[in-house]
C-alpha cells in the first residue's frame, strides 16, 4: 500500500476493485480544515475518466500493471492475436479491450500490451503508424492550389482526410493519438 501523498501521474492504483492510473493530482491545504488530495484518475479497462479526492494521508493499493512488447499475428471475430516476442507466448485479447487500436493494427506490428494479474487490460499504441491508401477520389489536376481535402481509406479500413495529391496506392503516416494525416511516408 502507498499513501496519496506518494501519488504521480501514471502510477497505477486500485481503488473500489477497478485499476485506475492517477492523470493528474493536487495536493490541497486550505487554511482551515485537513489537507486533501485531489487526483483525476482514468479507468486502465474502460477508458472512463474520474475525479476522486482523498484525505491526506489515505493509503491506496498499488496495482503493479507489466507491459510487454507483442506483435499483432492475426484477428478472427472478436478476438485479436498477439505473440510475446520475448517468450513466443501467444494470446488471444477480446476487440472491445483493444480500444482503438484496431483502427491502426496491421499484421506483424509490435505493440505494448498492459497486462495485471495475468490478464490483457490495455494496450499502447506508437505514436505514428503508416499505412496504405486503398481507396480514395482522384485527384483532379489544379485543384491542390486552393488546399483542401478528400477522405481516403487506409488498409485497416479507418478513413482519414488527407491532402488532394493523395492516390491509391501511396502510403500515409497517421497519428494514432487524434486519427489525422500528417504526412506521405
């Protein structure tokens, strides 16, 4: 167990039976009255985002999460296959735990995948990934003048805007963190 007052962003704690990692905290001392700790917490599972304060002093369990490097073997249905690349261990992680990552995974990418007590509860996605255009409108000569943009989509089936001279066939770097173009690969 820790105390609050040990707490730091991306420590990851339990707290009602669920993980949670700390985003932020602030530690409270009003002239009268005990001093506080006021945190944002987010939910290692679900994604959902709380604000909980505690009293100075409270302890917390520490929930000990270890990350490992898999590469992304294959999906069928709902589940997603990943191999640790250290030990070959193979395991089969339910989408609906994967968040968006679908979205960006393509076969034999390597990716961290969060593990507590055993099981898959997250994954971290790298910043950019790059992935090919298989369907978008031609671009007509002259139009890139003005700007603008077109939706494309990529090979994992996400859609994203990118500029006019996109084609078919070219490949994209995407931010796995807002979904945007940034640039041709």
């Amino acid at each position: 167990m820790i105390s609050v007052n040990d707490l730091r962003p991306g420590l990851t704690i339990e707290v009602d039976g669920e993980v949670w990692s700390v985003v932020e905290f602030l530690h409270v001392k009003p002239g009268k009255g005990a001093a506080f700790v006021r945190t944002k917490l987010k939910n290692v599972k679900t994604g959902n985002v709380i604000e909980r304060t505690f009293k100075a002093g409270e302890r917390v369990n520490r929930a000990h999460v270890e990350t490992r490097e898999m590469q992304f073997l294959y999906h069928s249905g709902p589940e997603w296959h990943f191999m640790d690349t250290q030990t070959y261990e193979q395991v089969a992680i339910q989408e609906a735990n994967l968040g968006d990552a679908p979205k960006y995974l393509k076969e034999n990418d390597v990716i961290l995948i969060q593990f507590y007590e055993g099981q898959p509860i997250g994954v971290e996605l790298p910043t950019f990934v790059e992935l090919k255009v298989v369907e978008t409108e031609p671009g007509v000569r002259g139009d890139t003048a003005q700007g603008g943009s077109k939706p494309a989509r990529v090979e994992t089936g996400l859609v994203v805007q990118v500029p006019l001279f996109i084609e078919v066939g070219d490949v994209i770097r995407v931010d796995t963190r807002t979904g945007e173009y940034l640039s041709r690969a």
